[in-house]
C-alpha cells in the first residue's frame, strides 16, 4: 500500500507522533518523531491520536469535497456547467479511470486514517487498564474501533458492488485490521461488510451513552447507532435497520429542525444544531471551503461548477424550506442558473461550512424506508410525516399507501439530502439506472445538457477505479473489471 506513503507523514505529525508501528506496512517512518512505543503513553495521546482520524477524514479528498460533491455529480440531481472549472468532470461523464484527479486521494485519505485507528486499537487491546482510566480507555477503543468501520464503509460502497447484488467472490476492497507490513488483496464485498458491522457493533455495544454526548465532531453512541441504520438499510437488513434507527432518534420529531430553523444547519450553527448527529468540524486555518468548489463569485455574477436541472429544482414547492438552498443568478456569462447554494456564506468565511455526515432527518427517512420494506406502513408513514412538517409551511399530514408511501418517501430523502452526497449510493444500493432528465445548465433547462444522460444499474462503472498508483505499487491488488 505504498499509495499512502504521500499523505501519512503529514497526517500524523499534526501530532507530533510518528505512528511507526502501523506505519510499517505503508515503509514510511518519520525521521523526526518518536515512535509510538514512546508517543503513545497516557490515554491523552490516545485521544490525540483519535483525533487525529478526524482530521485525516475531514481533508478535502475526503469528507470535506470529495464524497459529497462526488455522490451527486454521480447522479441526476446535478448538471456541468461548461462556463465552471470542470471539477471531477469524468465522474459526472462516467469515464474516470484508475488514474482520474480525486481517486488516489480518497482510497490514501481512507486508509491513512484506518492507519491511525488500527494503532490505537491494536495498542489499547493489548494495554492493562488500571481502575482509573477503564472506563475512558474503553470509550476510546470502542471510538477507534467505530471509526475504523465507517471509514471501510465508505471504501467499499465506492470501490465495490452493492452488497444485495454482490456475490461471494466480488471484490470489495482490503479490510485492514492490523499494523502488520503487506501487499494485501482485496476482500470480497462480504467480508467487508461482516467486519465493518462487528466492528460497529462491538463499538456500538461497548460505549457509554455519556461519552462525547455532548459533541457531534466526534462519534457517539447516538452516531455510531446512526451509522448502522445506514449499514442495514445498504445491506437490506432492514429490521436491524429500525432497531439501530430507533436507538440513534428521539422518535417523535423533536430532533428534526424545524422550517424556520432549517437554514441554521449550514449557517454556523451546526455544533449545537440537534438536526446533526455528526459532522466534520472545519477551521478557517485549514484552508478547505467546501462552498468554493461548489463555485465562486456574487450574487450578480456567479460562476457554479455546476448546477441544478429545471426539472429537479421545480420538485420543491414553494413552501418548502428546502428551496432556499438552490438559487437563480447570473452566471458570469449573464444567463440565470440554479445554483447549489448550501455550502456559501455560512461561516466566518465565504464557504467555509462543517459537513454534516450524519443528520437525523436520514435517519428517520432511513427508518421510514426499512419500515415500508418490512410492511409497517402505518410508522413508515409516520416518520415520513414527521419529516415533512419540519419542512413545509402549512403542512398537513400525508396519507399515502401501497407504492405511493415508497415513493414519497424516496422523494422526500432525495430533497432533503441533496448537495450532501448521497444521491449516487441510494441509487445504487437500490439497484436503479441512473437516468437524467436531459435538462440543459441554465435555470429555464435549455443550455448544455449532460454527456452522459443513462447510466443502467448492471453497467460496471458504478464502481470507482482503484487507483493505478495502488495496482503498481502492490501485484495483489486486482482493478475493477470495466
């Protein structure tokens, strides 16, 4: 795995630490730091180094950029904007390949986090904790441990098949569970997601509802319960799926922000907004502006790198608090555009905003949909429900049935969670084509229309490339067959 060896030094000397234990299987030790043996002591440099994942996951490559922008360029909620800079335009024309801007990055990004987990897991399991520091250091390990399976979560549903259609033998991507120096291959997709649910689990069943309960950027026991819903619901194990959606919710809408409220997801309120259950913590010194990439200027004169079809943006209502989030302006040509615009203006800087990784609105949805599959319809419908009266103005219960109550419910999740990189998993783990309206970019649907309009759901390139560099680097790891 001598991809990693660019971003590691970086990532760990944030610290001060060299993670020489497990950086031995990327050949990489920093040469002017103390080796973990040393570093890591007291159960304060364990947290630092927990911390250090965070900080890892929340590089542009990653959290960030990456999976949100890229899970719906992927989709039909976006269009290019040939006027834009073109950011990750062979993903949105479905012609990436192993050497594609932004796959290195992400699968580097990943697994130097799984780095620094698996340093902090594999030396608190072997460590005697006295009566003082049990309790805390158990908290941490069930943190690491949770980490660790999100982060191979994320790997798998973008490198490998979706898990109800995958068989025995597709390749997910290498479960890394140790510090040991290899050239792994790849797990099966299966394998994967057997480990990544233990390790959830084990987390989930060994942290203590008050550690980091007052936090969302840093994973808790409500986040880690969040999680799994996301897991079940992709494997289709959807009882699992309630059961860890309900332990994530209050259940009665309370947690959901309102219509007024809803704006203050992304304008700074984010850390003490109930609505986010965890979220990727962003500081001006980290020079990261996720609304920058969406595009830059004013209100007179925006350029957008891309942008939301006519016949997306017309399905929020006009009494959707929703609708705010996308806006018509001038694009630097002077031809109006609907522009993504929940990442601008709501930090001290122009697009400095934190990631909501995890909002309960996805879960409810997530319940909603698990509930449907196993025919509960009556509290499908409620989640649903309640959903929707903190997003409509004026809004009266729905009463939907039957193929009806699915529908809104997937429409609902598509509205709430755009621009947040979800659309392109849904579908897959759905099974569905992908197929774009064939609007053009301008805000009336006529201007340039997408390359690639219908992408069937059997077609191989619902999976990312493993990047060149990692396939040079190690005669074990096998490409995805395009």
């Amino acid at each position: 795995m001598n991809i990693l060896k660019k971003t590691i030094i970086p990532a760990v000397m944030i610290l001060g630490l060299g993670l020489s234990g497990c950086a031995d299987f990327l050949d990489v030790t920093p040469h002017d730091s103390q080796d973990s043996e040393n570093a890591l002591v007291t159960l304060t440099d364990f947290d630092n180094a927990t911390n250090a994942v965070y900080e890892t996951m929340r590089s542009s490559s990653y959290e960030s950029v990456f999976l949100p922008q890229v899970g719906d360029i992927m989709s039909d909620n976006l269009v290019m904007n040939p006027g834009g800079r073109q950011i990750y335009n062979e993903f949105h024309s479905f012609r990436f390949s192993a050497t594609t801007y932004g796959t290195a990055g992400f699968w580097s990004a990943a697994y130097n986090a799984i780095l620094s987990t698996n340093e902090v897991i594999t030396r608190l399991e072997n460590r005697e904790f006295s009566a003082d520091e049990e309790a805390y250091g158990k908290n941490l390990l069930a943190e690491a441990k949770a980490l660790r399976g999100l982060i191979h979560f994320d790997l798998v549903r973008v490198y490998g098949k979706d898990y109800k259609s995958a068989s025995e033998t597709d390749l997910g991507v290498t479960y890394k569970k140790d510090c040991e120096t290899t050239l792994p291959s790849r797990n099966t997709v299966r394998e994967v997601y057997g480990w990544l649910v233990e390790d959830l689990e084990d987390a989930f069943s060994t942290m203590t509802d008050d550690y980091n309960a007052d936090i969302n950027y840093r994973l808790n026991k409500k986040s880690i319960a969040a999680e799994l819903a996301r897991v079940y619901l992709t494997m289709g194990e959807d009882l699992l799926a309630v059961q860890r959606a309900t332990a994530a919710i209050a259940g009665d809408g309370s947690d959901l922000a309102n219509a007024s409220a809803y704006s203050a997801i992304y304008n700074g309120s984010m850390k003490d907004n109930p609505e986010v259950l965890f979220r990727i913590a962003l500081l001006a010194s980290d020079g990261i502006l996720p609304g920058n990439e969406w595009g830059q200027g004013t209100s007179s004169s925006y350029t957008a790198n891309y942008t939301v079809p006519l016949s997306f943006y017309e399905m929020y209502a006009d009494n959707d608090c929703r609708r705010q989030m996308i806006r018509t302006m001038p694009n630097t040509d002077g031809v109006d555009c609907n522009v993504v615009w929940k990442w601008n203006g709501a930090g001290q800087t122009t697009g400095l905003v934190d990631i909501p990784v995890i909002r309960t609105t996805e879960i409810y949805l997530t319940r909603a949909e698990a509930n449907y599959n196993l025919g509960n319809y009556p509290d499908a419908l409620d989640d649903l429900n309640y959903v929707r009266r903190n997003r409509y103005a004026n809004y009266t219960d729905g009463t939907e049935t039957g193929s009806n109550l699915e529908a809104a419910i997937l429409r609902e999740r598509r509205l709430d969670l755009a621009f947040e990189g979800h659309r392109f998993f849904d579908l897959k783990r759905r099974g569905e084509d992908l197929v774009r309206s064939g609007d053009g970019h301008l805000a009336d649907g006529t201007g340039t229309p997408s390359s690639v309009q219908n992408v069937p759901a059997s077609s191989p390139y619902w999976l990312l490339a493993i990047p060149q560099e990692e396939i040079d680097a190690n005669d074990n790891m096998e490409q995805n067959n395009y």
